[in-house]
C-alpha cells in the first residue's frame, strides 16, 4: 500500500467513512479536454485487481484532493469502484476561470472522456453534495445511457430560488459561498475557509457599507459573480443556461436524495424529487435533522451511496429499504419510512392567529390588527434558521421574540401531543403603509420551560403588482415555509413568529422600490396583521391524525 496509502487509509478512518477490502492506486492529474480547449485535471482512484470496474464521477469546485478526494475518491473505490474527481475549471490545477454554476458544457465534455478512456468498463455513476449535486443535474438528461444512477445531497437542479429568496436576496449565504470559492483558489486560503468564510461574510454584512461593497470587503476584491447576482433577478436571461430544472423529467438514471431539515437548498431539493415522481420515476429520499454543512449528513450519505451504486451498477438491491422514502422526524427523535414525499394520510389543518397573541385552531374574533414598525436601519435579525454553512440547528428564539419588531402567536399546550409531516405555509393577511415590503414567518417549538426552538421559516418580498390589495389595502399573503417533520410533544406549545426581516440571513427591504444595491433611502414603516373572521390569518399545518 505504501506511505501514501496508509495515510488515506489513516484519513479515511478519522473521517469515519466506511472502508472496504480493496486497496487502491491513484492516477493524479489526468488531462481532461474541454471544448473551448481549456484542460481540466481529474485524479482516478482504482481498486486494485478488479478490470474495469464501474465508475463514479465527481465534479467539485472544492479541489479533488484531502477530504474530498478522501469522501469522493479513495472511500468509494476501496468498496470496488473507480472514481474520477476532477476539478472544475478555475481552480486547482484547471484551467481556465471557474464560472460559477456554468457547467453543463464542461461537463458533458468530461462525460465523452470518460467514455473513451480505456479503464472505463461502460457504465458509470455521479455523486455528491451541493454543487457537487448540481454538476449532476447539469447533464444528466443528456449523459448517455451508461449513466446508471445518481447520488445528491442538500443540493438542487436550480441555485436561482435560494439565490432569490421568496423575491428577496438570500445576502448570508450568497456572500459566504463567494468569500469560500474566492479563498480556495488562492495558496493556503482553504485552510481555513470553512471556518471564516461565514465570519467575513456576516461581518460585511453587518458593517452598514453598501450591499454592492460587501463582496471586496469580505473577500478584498470586488467578484463578478457577487455583482452579476445582485444586477440580475430571477427572471432575467443570466440563469436561462443555470437552470437544469426543465430537464429534470427527463432524466432516466435512478436517482438518490439526501436532504436535511435545516438545509438551505431543501424545498427545490424536493420539487426535483417531485418533479421525477410526476415523470413515473421512483427516487429515493432521505431527510434527517441535518443542516447544509453537516458532518453527520457527509458520512451518512457516503453509505447511502454505496447501497444504491450496488443496487444500479452491481446489480445487488440487498441493502435497499423497502420503501423509498426515509425522514427522522425531530421531537421523537424516530426515524420512519415512507412510500412517497409528501407522506399519504396528513391532513391540512389551520391554526389562527388570534388577538392577545393566541394560536388556536378555531376562527379568530372580530378584532383590532396586531401592528409594529419595521426599521431597515435596524433590520429585524434572525437567530439561526438554514444557511451555508455553520451549524444551524434551532436555536433559542427568545432574544429575538422580545423585540417590538417582532409579533408572536402561541398555542395552548398540546395535550396528547401534535406530529407534523409534510409541506407548510402560512396565509396572512396584511397591510403596509409602504407598497415595498417582506413578510417573514417562522414556525417554533416551545417547550415548557420556555424556550422557543425554530423548526421552519419563510419569506415573500411583497411589491406592487403582487397580492394585489383590497379596498382597506389589505394584501393576502402566501408564505411557503421549509418543510417539517416534527413532534410537539404534550406539554409544548406551538408559536407563530411574523415580523419583516431576517437579517443577515436576507439583505434588508429598503421599502422604496430602488434597485437592489442601489438604494438611497430607507424609511421605517408600519406593518399589521390581521386576525378577523373576513381576515383569518393562519399557519396551515400537515398534521398526522392521531391513533384511535
């Protein structure tokens, strides 16, 4: 095996990833022909004595070797299969400049290579998480029929809608992912990218310059993508060639999801998923309370795979449940099978928001609106709730439930215990004294103690022309939130968080309708909500009926 091989081996064990029986040689820095004649370097991972094996392929912007090469390369051909992880262009060692989430070309070109090269035994696999997912989808419709199966985690077909979040920009996330790509493909800069990405990227976003500055302030050096995302909405041209979510009905090759609850890109995870059952397909799921960067989710997911490149390209379905959905439902901390997504037998149930702060599945009473004032100045924040990266589990929300900017909806205590599966949403009705404006709605467990966990959210960035008003200017409003899978408990309450930001998880609503980045002024405005019987606001809930 020799020094080389013995550290793999020695990193494999760290990692805690699953080892099989083979050992393994590594072909370093193959050439990989792009069409516009730009190289890209790939490293083949080869169990030794098998001919020509099947193969697993990996596309990564994250470079091809340490922990990746470990999760994606040596973990996967010490159980019998090749692996090519290539670098995509722009970085470690390929040329060219990365072109983020451009990479349907570059990809199919690899997919041909594959092909020809004379290790390839004539089918061939795809794996990973998060762009590495999306990589997938980019040419999976047109990858041939050796494509035997996919495997995905936290990711989707489409980066545009949790880019442009419920019409806002998702500021956090967005400005993490270019300080970490930035700072990788710079010597020694990954080192530590993982770690303080997020902090550069929260501290820019909390220093007040201008949201055009944030990305030379994070990362020292204005980056094109950064500026080309906040120039370009969801309904330009720009995303015409970043979208692969059209060609997911046509995707033949089984597909395997992995997703967590708190996952930033899980609700279009899931209208992939829902797009292929609407196509006949028959994916697998897996959602467990999990977050996008997640190391339990990475390992998970490595054993997962392997059970599903067996069934498809070993012709073994030994390891495969026998139904295809699998979900840990949070609260109960159980993990249940199902047939399909969203689980059969829930039914919908609306819970009011009431005067007096109440929550109660009874129609509310005439009443007065609940109002506050929202002050872009001083942007409503978010404690926790999904982002790229760091831990995002739920986290106390009382801090932020005591700000006057922030209204909340409680239930009484549940007595036999109440369990939700499935989509939800909330449908308020309200009124601005400001025709721009967002509505965020969260979705908590309080215990009886008092602490206020978040389980979902959502956002709608309201502007003229959308949820037209009635008469008094009252808008109706739909949220979509995460989706959940949760127990209260009996004793715990459920509470409705609505308020107008989510900052830094989303760049503020200047309220005047100014282009984003371009904004000059920010007024304050009043916000109401109301609860009456011509105006029931509500949490709309998948509620599984309780045993006889």
């Amino acid at each position: 095996m020799g020094g080389s091989g013995l550290m793999r081996r020695l990193g494999a064990g760290a990692l805690r990833l699953p080892q099989g029986p083979h050992r393994v040689d590594v072909d370093r820095d193959l050439p990989v022909p792009a069409p516009d004649g730009v190289t890209l370097l790939a490293d083949r991972y080869a169990p030794v004595g098998l001919d020509r094996p099947p193969t697993i392929l990996v596309r990564s912007p994250y470079g091809r070797r340490g922990p990746f090469g470990l999760m994606c390369g040596y973990a996967f051909a010490t159980h019998g299969f090749q692996t090519v992880v290539q670098s995509v262009r722009g970085g470690f060692g390929s040329g060219g400049v990365f072109a983020p989430l451009d990479e349907r070309e570059d990809g199919l070109a690899t997919v041909a290579w594959l092909k020809e090269q004379p290790w390839f035994g004539g089918t061939f696999a795809m794996h990973g998480p998060s762009y590495l997912g999306y990589v997938q989808w980019a040419v999976a419709a047109d990858a041939g029929p050796e494509l035997k199966a996919l495997s995905m985690q936290v990711t989707a077909s489409q980066f545009r809608d949790a880019i442009n979040l419920g019409g806002g920009f998702a500021l956090e996330s967005t400005l993490t992912w270019v300080d970490l790509t930035t700072r990788l493909r710079t010597p020694l800069g990954g080192l530590a990218a993982g770690v303080m990405s997020p902090r550069r990227a929260r501290r820019a976003a909390l220093s007040g310059r201008p949201l055009v500055e944030l990305d030379a302030l994070a990362t020292g050096a204005p980056v094109r993508f950064f500026q080309d995302l906040l120039a370009n909405g969801p309904d330009t041209p720009f995303w015409d060639k970043r979208d692969f979510s059209p060609s997911v009905t046509d995707v033949r090759a089984p597909v395997n999801m992995t997703g967590g609850w708190y996952d930033v890109f899980l609700p279009w995870q899931l209208e992939d998923y829902a797009a292929l059952r609407a196509a006949g397909r028959d994916p697998y799921l897996t959602i467990g309370p999990w977050w996008h960067s997640e190391p339990r989710l990475m390992r998970d997911s490595i054993r997962e795979s392997l059970r599903w490149f067996r069934a498809h390209l070993l012709d073994d379905p030994s390891e495969l449940r026998d139904l295809p959905v699998r979900l840990h439902i949070t609260g109960s901390g159980e993990w249940r099978d199902f047939p399909s997504w969203p689980v059969p037998g829930v039914d919908e149930r609306r819970w009011h928001l009431q005067p007096s702060g109440a929550l109660s599945p009874d129609g509310p009473p005439v009443s007065e609106p609940d109002a506050y004032r929202y002050d872009p100045t001083h942007p409503t924040p978010c404690i926790s709730g999904p982002s790229l990266l760091g831990d995002c589990a739920p986290a106390d929300q009382r801090r932020l439930e005591a700000r006057r900017d922030v209204l909340t909806f409680t239930s009484p205590p549940v007595e036999r215990g109440v369990e939700v599966i499935g989509p939800v949403r909330a449908e308020l009705y309200v009124r601005s004294d400001r025709p721009h404006h967002d509505v965020v709605v969260r979705l908590c467990d309080v215990a009886p103690d008092g602490v206020s966990l978040n389980l979902c959210e959502g956002m709608r960035r309201l502007t003229p022309g959308v949820a037209e008003p009635d008469g008094d200017g009252v808008r109706k409003v739909v949220v979509e939130l995460w989706p959940v899978g949760h127990r209260f408990r009996p004793g715990h309450r459920m509470r409705v968080q609505v308020c107008s930001g989510a900052y830094p998880r989303v760049a503020r609503n200047s309220g005047t309708g100014e282009p984003l980045g371009a904004e000059t002024a920010w007024p304050a405005s009043r916000q109401e909500v109301f609860h009456e019987p011509g105006r029931p606001s509500a949490i709309i809930l998948p509620v599984v009926p309780a045993a006889p």
